[in-house]
C-alpha cells in the first residue's frame, strides 16, 4: 500500500460485521507517525481506525468512475472488497450476473430464469469480436469457438465453483451455443444427441441437496468434435469420482439420484410395471431424507424427459427396460431383475468367504456386517451401471462420418461442498478439483475460465454476503509434499 494515497477525501474499506466490507471516507490525511486514521463511516459516524502503517492499512476505495466496470482487471485497486463491491453493484444495480476478470469470466448465480439465453443473443454474439461485448456465458463460448477455428486447435473451458453456484447450467448454456453455431446447413442430429445426452446425465448423476435441488454427484468432462467447417459431427464425455454414499443414505432434505424417483413415479405405466415398483417413500435407498418429492420437480415428466433423451439417443426401449432394472426392494425380485439365483444370493449377503492360508472359510455376518455388505453391492451396481451408460451414450455420440478436425471441451468440475464433518470423499473431490485446476493452468494456458459464485446463503434471500471462492495451490502441497498427507509416514499403497 502506497501511504501517500491515504489522504483527506479518499475511501478505504474496513471490515465489518454485518456487510462484510464497509466504506468509509478519511476525514484527514494519515501523517508519519500516525496510530489512527479518523474516518467517517457510512451512517455517519466518526471513528478512529488503529493502523499501523506501512502494511496495516485498510484497502484503498476505487475512484467512483470505475464502479461497476466489466472487467474487474480494469479496477485501480483489486482487492477482495474491491472485488465484491463491484460484482455487488453490476449484480443490483446493473442486473448483471456476468463480469470478466482478465480471461476469467465471473457468473453470479441469479437463482432465477433470465431472459438473456434466447436465440436472439446467441445471434448477437455469433461471429462478433468478444472484447466488445458485454460479459456473457456466450462470450466465452464465442472466444473459444473463434479461437478453435481461426487457430486451429483444440480450447478448453473449465467452469469451477462450489455445488450450487451454477456450473452445470453455464456447462448446458456452452453446449447450447455450440449446437446452435456449430449446426450444420444439412440437417443432422448430432447436435441434439450432444444435447441429449444432459437430461440422461443429471438424471443419473444429480441429485437433490440441501444447496441444490439438481446437484451433480460428479465430474464431467465433455469434448465437442467439430469438422471442417466448424459443424458440430460428435462427442466424447468422461466422468470422474461418481458419488455413491448417497446411493445408501441420504441426509435429511436430501434425495438419492433423480432416476430412482422418476422410475417410482412412473411406475403404474404399463411397460413399468414388470418392475414392480412401490411409491418412493417405501424404499430405504430413496427414503433417508424424508421428503421424495422435490416443489416444482414432476417425476413422472422427468421420467418422460429421461427416456426420450435415451430414444434420441438410440437406447431402444428393450435396453432402457434393462438399465431401469437394478433397483428393487425384494430379494426375489432384485435377484430376478439381476439375474442371480435367489438362494445364492441371499448365502453371499449374510456370509463372507475368507481365505486362511491355503483353506477357504466360509463365516456367517453379523446383521451390521451384512447391512453394509448390501450397501456395498448397491454402490458397486449403480457405479457400474453409471459406467454403463456413460459408454452406451459415447457410442451414440461418436463422431461417424470423419474424424474431428478440433475439439472444444468443457469440464464442469465436481463441486464441492463443504460440511460440519467433512469425509474422505469430500477430501478426494477437492483434492480432483484442486489437481484439475493446476492441470489445465500448466498444459493449456488457452484455456477460459468461468467461475460461479452463489452469494452465501443463497436459498435465506438474505442481504448478499461474501462470496466463497476456493483457491489453493497450498492445499496440492499439503497433500503431496514432502511430508504431505499423502506420503505421511505408515500410510501405504491401498490405505
Ligand atoms: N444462469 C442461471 N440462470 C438462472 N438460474 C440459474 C443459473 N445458474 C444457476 N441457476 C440456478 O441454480 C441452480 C443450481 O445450479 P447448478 O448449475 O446445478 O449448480 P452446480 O452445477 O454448480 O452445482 C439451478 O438449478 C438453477 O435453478
Ligand atoms: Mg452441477
């Protein structure tokens, strides 16, 4: 800090309780040698701040020309007030949830529809220079699509944030103007498989939480094949780290995936009823959280939702009965569905096989032992059958007629959550995430950035608070180091 900026008139912020950050106006200039700065809050009370001058000092308030500026690179002062006031005033002043930070683009999440995706502003966007555009999911979707095609090569967009601030929407908003830009003339369905695929995903991958009624339960990565002509002709997607404690439990107000629920829903249909399902609130798995129905969530439409996306995407209905099939309450049915001999199936939940020296021993489970030996098995099927489809759905989007000349790929990373007790498979998400961030930073400098913000806490409607954005190459060296977590004495291989 430049001690000679703190003069009568300037503005500096100083921590507060409530708003977080509060503006203040120096009342005189700061002399050498001076403990206090006599500053004039905004009620308009006089204080007498303690600083200790050089480092101690409150951070310099931005001239009032460059409120609300688009890009906050552009700001005199960065610094976290800084940059919450402005996102603060373009957020409700300006009704503007998107602000660049150099290549970086912030989106705020509104926590309501806007009408800013139509086909009209993709037309807006399309072909234009980015730098003279307001900031905009689009305009990174744009900058990456023009980028591919003048240079040539592959980008990549990384949207990160914690779970419920928005990535899953941006990553759908990007893929939305890709089919839209990247259509070719002919008509073709490549781009409406690309665009199947979401539905699929978050019925299987997403789930109710107590941040967000869709949260994915895991990361994805989908690569967008063009051709020559910048047409959209395929599409690859890999998924990391699927959730699978939720498969077993669920917290109060939380759901198990939407797939479960839809299937209840749906299960007076003729061709469901082989199924022999019972309504949500009977299954233990589906059951957990208490409430089975999500305010403004139709199952049974969403089951609707599910299936076309899988005909559109070439799954035959004999193939979706199939995939539908791995849930069930009843041993027999659940080893009909499966396919096992009942009797067996039953023998190898309650005993386990154990192999002593060159004998095998066979012991019978106590009830915790076997309760959690079904948990086990229910996890594995549904990260199998996850595996599955993610497979059958590649197939589907593969590119067929030519190889892709570049591709635009799109991480929408797991998002983390943060709890009173946090368990190692929150550890393993931040720890993916973290590694990811660096991975793209070191290997592909061309890559854009959105980071979502929800103002915390976002479902109160309270006054917006700070905004909790994770950055931490420490936490990769406090993991790996030399006397990381990782490689911390007695920990070895599998543990
Ligand atoms: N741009 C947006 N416009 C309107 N609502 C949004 C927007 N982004 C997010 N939301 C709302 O926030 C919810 C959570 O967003 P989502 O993308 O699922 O979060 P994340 O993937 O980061 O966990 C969405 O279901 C939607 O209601
Ligand atoms: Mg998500």
């Amino acid at each position: 800090m430049t001690v000679e900026l703190y003069t009568k008139g300037a503005s500096v912020w100083v921590p507060d309780p409530e708003a977080v950050w509060a503006s203040a106006c120096l009342l005189q200039d700061l002399r050498p040698g001076d403990g206090h700065l006599l500053l004039r809050l905004g009620d308009g009370r006089e204080v007498q701040y303690p600083v200790s001058p050089p480092s101690g000092l409150p951070p310099l308030g931005n001239p009032d020309i460059l409120e609300g500026e688009n890009d906050l690179t552009a700001l005199s002062f960065l610094h976290e007030p800084a940059v919450l006031h402005n996102l603060r005033v373009r957020f409700l002043d300006y009704s503007s949830i998107y602000t660049y930070c150099g290549i970086v683009l912030v989106a705020i999440n509104p926590y309501e529809p806007l009408p800013i995706y139509g086909e009209e502003v993709i037309d807006a966007y399309s072909g234009q220079d980015t730098a003279d555009l307001e900031p905009h999911i689009f305009s990174v979707a744009e900058e990456a699509y023009r980028t591919m095609i003048r240079e040539q090569k592959n980008q990549s967009i990384i949207i990160s944030g914690e779970s419920g601030s928005g990535k899953t929407v941006s990553a759908k908003f990007t893929m939305r103007y890709f089919a839209a830009v990247g259509g070719a003339s002919q008509q073709t369905s490549v781009e409406e498989r690309v665009l199947a695929s979401n539905p699929i995903m978050e019925a299987i991958g997403n789930a109710k939480t107590t941040r967000n009624d869709n949260s994915s339960r895991f990361g994805k990565y989908i690569e967008i094949g063009f051709g020559r002509h910048g047409d959209i002709i395929g599409a690859n997607m890999r998924t990391y780290l699927l959730e699978k404690s939720r498969v077993v439990f669920q917290a109060p107000e939380e759901r198990n995936y939407h797939i479960f629920y839809q299937l209840c829903a749906g299960r007076e249909l003729p061709e469901m009823r082989a199924l022999k399902l019972d309504a949500a609130e009977q299954f233990r798995y589906t059951s957990q959280g208490g409430e089975a129905s999500i305010p403004g969530t139709d199952d049974t439409a969403d089951l609707e939702r599910t299936r076309s996306a899988l005909t559109v995407l070439g799954v035959g209905s004999d193939q979706q009965m199939e995939l539908f099939t791995a849930e069930d309450r009843s041993l027999a049915v659940f080893s009909k569905l499966l396919g096992v001999e009942r009797a067996q199936m039953a023998h190898w939940l309650c005993h386990r096989r154990l192999a002593v020296g060159a004998e095998l021993l066979v012991k019978p489970m106590s009830g915790r032992q076997a309760g959690e030996a079904r948990d086990a098995l229910a996890k594995s099927v549904y990260g199998q059958l996850f595996g599955w489809i993610v497979r059958r759905l590649n197939t589907a989007l593969r590119a067929q007629r030519e190889r892709p000349r570049s591709v635009i790929g799109v991480l929408d990373i797991y998002g983390f959550e943060t709890f009173d007790r946090n368990s190692f498979e929150q550890f393993c998400i931040n720890y993916a995430n973290e590694k990811l961030q660096q991975q793209f930073n070191l290997v592909s400098p061309m890559g854009l950035f959105v980071a979502c913000i929800s103002w915390s806490p976002p479902r109160e409607g309270g006054p917006p608070g700070a905004a909790a954005v994770q950055c931490s190459s420490w936490s990769i060296a406090l993991i790996e180091g030399p006397l990381g977590l990782l490689v911390c004495p007695g920990v070895q291989g599998e543990d």
